[in-house]
C-alpha cells in the first residue's frame, strides 16, 4: 500500500470544500470591512472611500451619503478612531447571500471627549451578496 495520498473526487466534497471556501471568504470581507469603517482619523477625511470599494452599488450609494455626513463631525470636532473587530461570526449564509456579527472595539477621541480616549465596544451587522466573484457588503446596521 505504501504512503499514497487519498484522493477523494466527489462532486459533494467538492461543493463542501467551496461552501467552507466561501464561508471563509464572507467572514474576511466582512471582518476586513469593519476594520475599516471603525477606524478614521479627521486628517485623513478620504479613509472611507477604501469601504465604498467594497460595497454593492446601491449601499455605496447610501453609505456615500452618511460618510458625507460622518465626516463634516469628523473635522468638526477632531474624531479618530482605531477600530478592531475582536471576532465574527456567520448568522446566515448561502452561496450568494451572508449575514455575518460582528463584534468590534473601538477607541475614539474628540474634542469633545475630555477625559482621552473612550473605548466603544459595538456589535455590527453585516449583510453580503456575492458579485463579479467576490463579496460585497449590501448593509451594514448597529444594533440597539
């Protein structure tokens, strides 16, 4: 028999092995995604646009338009951010479609802030559709 490898070549751990694949890939643009947006600096206003890469057309649409909103407060009142998605996890998934939790902590100063930094920590849902062969957030919502 020797040490020859199994080779399995089965049409159903084939489809397994690009569920995981894609599991894996939803969870790293959506934890890749939060990184992002959690962390900003008001010097450096054009941060979101590496987000709006990585959205649907439609949600770049209307995240364009709360980046827009997001960063006037930014410069107003000197806000920097250092985000850091602490874990993730899929709520849903199918091969077009995945809902993936995260939870990030955030370290926020502003001028308002006296007291330094505060630390936020948030729990963040993130919608993906699967698009021209890769994920791409359709929404994202902060949890009450």
């Amino acid at each position: 028999m020797g040490n020859t490898p199994l080779r399995v070549r089965s049409p159903g751990v084939r489809s397994l092995q690009a569920n995981d694949a894609g599991r894996a890939g939803a969870l790293k643009a959506a934890t890749t995604f939060g990184g992002i947006v959690s962390s900003y600096n008001y010097k450096q206003p054009s941060s979101f646009t590496r987000a709006e890469q990585m959205e649907t057309p439609q949600y770049a649409k209307t995240s364009a338009s709360q980046a827009a909103d997001l960063t006037k407060l930014l410069i107003q009142y000197k806000g920097i951010s250092e985000g850091r998605v602490l874990a993730a996890g899929l709520s849903s998934y199918s091969s077009t479609h995945a809902g993936v939790l995260l939870f990030v902590d955030q370290n926020v100063s502003n001028s308002v802030e006296k007291t330094g930094t505060a630390n936020q920590p948030l729990r963040v849902e993130v919608s993906l559709v699967r698009g021209h062969g890769r994920w791409l957030v359709d929404n994202l919502s902060v949890p009450s």
